[in-house]
C-alpha cells in the first residue's frame, strides 16, 4: 500500500515529465524559425523586354510577383 508521500511523489513527476518535453519540443521549435544572418534579395531583375526590365519580387510568404520597370528609379 503507497503512502500519501509516495503518491504525492508519483502525481508530482507525472506532471513533471511531460512538462519538461513540451518546454523541450517547444524550444526546438522556436530555434527553427529564426530569421537568416543575411537579408533575402525581394527584388531581381529576371529578364528584358522591349527595352523594360522584368522584375521578380518576392513577398514574406515567398510568393512571386513579376512586374516591368521602364526609366529611372528615383
């Protein structure tokens, strides 16, 4: 038959343990999504076209969305 204090003892590491896991996988994770030393290029010009540059801008969500730009940038 258990004592109260070894009944305590084995509610206690049954809630330790997990914790101790979760926090584990939990920074594992956030380790993960950490932003890159060098910035990603957002603009590039991919092309020409009737005397216009095609450019490919790449958005947060690594969509692309192309565009022409004729003259001078200001």
């Amino acid at each position: 038959m258990q004592t109260n204090k070894e009944a305590f003892l084995e509610i206690l590491l049954g809630a330790i343990v997990p914790t101790v896991v979760l926090v584990l996988f939990f920074t594992f994770i956030l380790t993960l999504g950490e932003p890159e030393d060098e910035p990603r290029e957002k603009f590039k010009v991919v092309d020409n076209y009737s005397g216009c540059n095609v450019v490919r801008y790449t958005d947060n969500t690594n969509r692309w969305y192309y565009f022409l730009h004729c003259g001078e940038i200001r």
